[in-house]
C-alpha cells in the first residue's frame, strides 16, 4: 500500500496497537493511520487529535465530517474524500445534498451557522488571504466562540498535510 515501511493491524504492539484498537473492527484501521505508524510520535500526535474532536462538545460530529470531506475534496485527497462521504451517508445525508455541500456550503442541509462555519472553513482553504475581520465577527454572532472556529479552520487545513503524505508515500501503479 505505501513505499515506507509501516504497521498493519495485524502486526501491531505496544502504543500502535493500543491506537489501532481504537477503531472499530467493523471500519478497520483507517490506511492513513497505518502510514502514521512510520512515525510512531506522529501516530501517537494524530490520535491525540483525533480524541480531542471527538471530546470537544462545540462543532457537531456530523459537522466535522463534513469539514473533512469538503477538505479532501478540495486538496484531490480521494482516500478520506471516500471515507467522509461513507460516514456523512451513514448518517443520512445523500448524493445529491453532499454535491450541494460542495457547490456552495450555506446550503448543507445542517444549521444555519454550522453552514456558515463550513463555508469559513472552505474560504479559508481556498483564499486564506481573503478572510476579513468581519468574516470572524459574523461567526461570533452565530454564536461560535474563537476557538470553534480556529479549530475547525486547523481540522480542514490539516486534510491537506495528510493528503499531501498520503499520495507521496503510496504506492504508485
């Protein structure tokens, strides 16, 4: 699958095992996580990550995908782009509401300022230069304190390091 040597679940101990286990047997290890497991600091830095947006109570599971999902779209990062839609379709949305998603993010059909933050996320990896004062005063007035935001700006932007690593090391045909 990669160029490096990594881990697979099958092979896993210690810390990287523990982490593996973390995910479901029915999903499996996520590919990109395995590709982490060159590193096991970085892997250990990833799951750490993961934990804390599944802990964080502010931006909404759901929403969080969605961020994913149009972030993998938008750096060409198919493998979590797949995996995103798969969790957002598990959780009811459809092909066809995921493609209004992309087209224009303040008509996702979650709450009015949950697209709002969406459509910050997905300017802000497009144009981070075009982000204005107000663009963060309108959010605020929706309710999402700094941190949501700045969080959920860092879970976007984060997709294009992991896609970047991803398509470097895999194993090209």
């Amino acid at each position: 699958m990669f160029m490096l040597n990594y881990v697979t679940p099958e092979h896993a101990e210690g810390v990287t095992a523990e982490i593996y286990n973390f995910f479901p047997k029915r999903m499996g290890v996520p590919a990109p996580m395995q590709l982490l497991s060159v590193s096991p600091e970085l892997l250990q830095i990833q799951a750490d990550s993961i934990g804390h947006f599944m802990r964080q109570g502010e931006i909404e599971h759901s929403v969080l995908a969605a961020i994913r999902y149009l972030a993998a779209r938008l750096f060409d990062y198919d493998y979590c782009r797949q995996l995103n839609e798969k969790m957002l379709m598990a959780q009811g949305m459809t092909k066809q509401e995921l493609e209004v998603m992309w087209t224009n993010p303040l008509d996702s059909p979650f709450d009015k300022n949950e697209n709002a933050l969406l459509a910050f996320v997905v300017k802000s990896l497009k144009n981070p230069m075009e982000i204005a004062q107000d663009d963060i005063e309108q959010l605020k007035k929706m309710g999402w304190p700094e941190k949501a935001i700045f969080e959920a700006t860092a879970h976007g932007s984060a997709m294009q390091a992991h896609g970047t690593l991803f398509k470097t090391f895999m194993k090209k045909k």
